[in-house]
C-alpha cells in the first residue's frame, strides 16, 4: 500500500492527474481516503494517538506506517536535427509558429547560440522542448530534443517532425 501526493499549480492539472486515478483506480485498487489526511512523523506518537481516540472514536481514526517511495521511471528524449538554407532569424520565427500553434509556453531563453525552452502539454501528457539555432556558411543547424515522460515524446516528436518538414523543403 502506498500514499500518493501529487501536487498541481490549477484546475487543469488537477483534472489530468483525476483522470489517470480513476483510469487506473481498478487495476491498482486506488481510493481516496475519507477525513483529514496527515503526515505524522516524531517522537510522542503514543500520546498523540491516545488524545484523538479520547475526542473521537477509535473506530474513526486509522494509522498506517509509510517511507517515502523512489520511482525511477525514465524519461523519454527525442531529437529532431535539421540544416536549413534559411536565416537564422527566419527559422526562428517559424519555429515561434509552430509552437504558438502548439500551444506551447517559453520557459527559457538564451542567445548565443540561440536556445529556447518550451512546454507542451498535449492529450498524451507534458513534455518540454528545447531548440537550438546555429548559424554557419549562410545555412542554420536547428535541433529540437524533446523530453517526457510516456508516449507523449514519441507523439510530439512526430507530430513537430510533419510539421517542421516543409522547412526543409521535403
């Protein structure tokens, strides 16, 4: 048996991660606990435990022994590399696009050489995208590594592979 904590920052996320509960709430036999839930760790647990029984009934109160569980999933990593007859300036533009289209949020950028970190967040889950943009001989060397975790690495990284396609002129 485990305790799950699993932390959003909205609305939106919160429903994602209600979503995949209750998708593998049979498999795993998930239920969320009724009454207040807390972590109680330190010396007196006796005499804590004692007090609740004496305001409440004993039948009400239910104490498990837990140890913080490390899950190595490993992430998922993509690459998409192009060389591009374009300008540096151009190409960036359009990748801008792209993600634009993708709903995707610039997290991070740095100018020499040209890298800019997005997120997506897609039907398959979150992954984050990082471009970099070379300029040499008049042509641009463009990466795209792409990370996440599930399908969402081989999902993105196809679909910005299509959509990326028409910059190299295939």
């Amino acid at each position: 048996m485990h305790l799950l904590i699993a932390r959003y920052e909205g609305d939106p996320e919160r429903k994602r991660i209600e979503y995949i509960l209750d998708k593998w709430k049979e498999k795993l036999r998930i239920t969320k606990p009724e009454g207040i839930i807390s972590i109680v760790d330190g010396e007196g647990l006796e005499d804590f435990v004692e007090e609740l029984y004496s305001r409440t009934s004993r039948a009400n109160v239910s104490l498990y022994r837990i140890e913080e569980q490390d899950v190595d999933v490993e992430k998922g990593q993509s690459e998409i590399r192009m060389i591009l007859d374009e300008k540096k300036e151009t190409v960036d533009r359009l990748i801008g696009f792209v993600m634009a289209k993708q709903k995707a949020i610039l997290k991070h950028e740095r100018k020499d050489p040209l890298q800019k970190t997005y997120e997506l967040i897609t039907k398959k889950g979150k992954a984050e995208v990082s471009v970099t943009l070379r300029e040499d001989n008049h042509k641009v060397d463009m990466r795209l590594k792409i990370s996440g975790y599930g399908e969402v690495v081989e999902f993105l990284s196809s679909k910005l592979d299509e959509e990326l396609r028409y910059l190299e002129g295939r």
